[in-house]
C-alpha cells in the first residue's frame, strides 16, 4: 500500500501567463511526484464535483451563489486576486472537495495528502489573498457534523496566519487552530483567535524547529484531537516571493517529517494540504511542495529521509 495522494487535472487551469499566482505548480506538482514514484495510478484519487450543501455549512450560501454566478463586486475579485472564470468555478470546488477526499483517506489510512489545498485566509463571507473558499474550514466542519471527527486540530505552518480559518471557529470548542506564521507578513491585522505562534523574521531551519519542538507536542497533549488537517506551505522557503522566513529544502523537509511523525505516533488521522509557494518559475515551487509528499511518503513506508536533501 503506497501513500493515498490526492490530484484533479483541473487543478490547473487557463490563467494569465504573467500572474503571480503560480496556477501551473499543480499540474508540475503532479509531474514531478511521477518522476520520484511517489505519486503512481495505484495511489492517485481524483475528488468527485463538491456538494454544494458541504460546502454552504461552511461558507455564507449568498457568498457561495454569487461566486458560482460570477457576481462578486470589483472591490470583492480585487481583495481575492484572481480573475474570475467558468474554469475557476471548477477549479476551486474541486479542490475544496479535494481536500474532502484527503481526509476521508485519512480516516482510512491514517495519512493521506493533496496535491493543493490550503486556502487559509478565506473568511465565511468572503475571499482574500488568493483563497475563495476555505477548504481547511469545510473539511474540519464537516468531519465534525458527520460525526467521524470530535475535536478537530488545523496546523497550519504557512508563512501567512490562517487568519480566515481562525475566525471561521472563534466560538467553536470542536476545532482548534493553530498557526506557526512571520510575525512580519501578510496579513497586516492578525486575527486574535486561535493559538498563534510567531516566527521571527529571518528564522533559519534551527530556530524554525525549535519553535516547533517547543510548542507542538504540548499542543497535541493539551488539546487530544482525534483528527488533524496539517497546512504544510513552503512560503517560508528562503528564496521565496512572499515569504521572510529562511528555510532550506531540507529544513521544509524535516519540519513536515517532524509534524506527521508526531500526529501518526499519537495514532491521530492526519490529511496535508500544500498550502502557499511562490516563485517566478512554476517548476521550481513544484519541487519545494513536493517535500511535503517525499516526507508524508517516508513517514508512510518507514523509510529515510533522501540523501539528495
């Protein structure tokens, strides 16, 4: 049994060649897990059309309809920052029912991973910052309301705070979250809510996996999830675009490494999402994703970590 991965062709869709958002990392996402062997036909599901009604347990069903309808404002599409479209309908309900899928894997696996996903600063009434619909949010609510999950945890190491996904459970006991963000970095007005842990500026591998030794498994003890979704953003790669943290290939590794060995060992389900990556070559982001799948794969077979990193 090989790691169970998680991959829709439509990931990646007609989109303007000179937009920051990198859309094309999914399809070399895919292409470059191939090359390894991590990703094979035996072990890549594809995510069935989103139930609406899912998705509207989450999200504000206005909000939902008018994004389906291609009514959102200017001043709405300007604050999400991508150009709407029939394909971006598509694109982004499928990846939320994604994310659905991963954790269904999860359930039965004990660990499974998406090749997308993360979309963190969406609020329940609004997009922002790349993300329309939450899928982190979706999934945990849903684990929750169909009874498979009671007390849900939401890691989220991107280099943004999931200010969205905070404010989604503000009063809600079920699920909790908890962000490892760049004190410095978007978005400008941090969300209160949550357990909020702040990386320095400038934080290198060391330091990164301090702050994580420190606080993660004291997390993990006070709070006893039964399900874990794991945000694993490579935004705090040192060459990245958006992001002022300082970490290696090798550190990104080790650090997804550390935070699946801890959730499997506690024999807690845990689902990954990609999160952010942002780089001028849509190739290059790929490879740095991919650490996530190399180490969830090693965590999954008991195998080393690569010689290459």
């Amino acid at each position: 049994m090989k790691l169970p991965l998680v991959y829709h062709p439509h990931y990646s869709i007609p989109f303007p060649s000179r937009h920051r958002f990198p859309m094309a990392k999914f399809k070399f996402l895919a292409e470059y897990l191939r090359e390894l062997g991590v990703l094979t036909d035996d072990n890549c599901y594809e995510p069935s059309p989103l139930s609406l009604s899912v998705l509207m347990r989450a999200h504000a069903p206005t909000y939902v309809q008018r994004f389906i309808r291609g009514q959102l404002t200017i001043d709405e599409e300007k604050a999400i920052g991508l150009p709407w479209s029939d394909w971006l309908v598509e694109r982004t309900l499928r990846a939320v029912s994604g994310t659905l899928l991963t954790a269904e894997l999860a359930l039965q696996y004990g660990l499974a991973c998406h090749l997308a996903g993360g979309t963190h600063h969406a609020f329940p009434d609004r997009g922002v910052g790349f993300c329309i619909f939450n899928d982190l949010a979706v999934t945990a609510k849903e684990l929750v309301y169909s009874g498979k999950a009671s007390k849900v945890m939401i890691i989220d190491c991107d280099v943004h705070q999931g200010d969205g996904t905070a404010a989604f459970f503000e009063d809600d006991p079920s699920v909790v979250t908890i962000s490892f963000h760049c004190e410095e970095n978007f978005p400008p007005k941090k969300q209160l809510a949550g357990i909020n842990i702040a990386i320095p500026k400038g934080a290198q591998d060391t330091h990164y996996m301090t702050l994580l030794e420190q606080h993660l498994p004291k997390l993990l003890n006070e709070h006893c999830p039964d399900f874990v979704l794991y945000d694993a953003g490579v935004d705090v790669h040192q060459d990245d675009r958006l992001g002022y943290v300082q970490l290696t290939d090798a550190g990104i590794f080790k650090r997804d490494q550390y935070v699946i060995e801890q959730i499997t060992s506690h024999a807690i389900p845990i689902a990954c999402v990609i999160g952010g990556g942002y780089d001028h070559d849509n190739r290059v982001v790929a490879a740095r994703h991919s650490l996530l799948h190399q180490a969830a794969d090693c965590v999954f077979a008991n195998k080393k970590m690569p010689n290459t990193l």
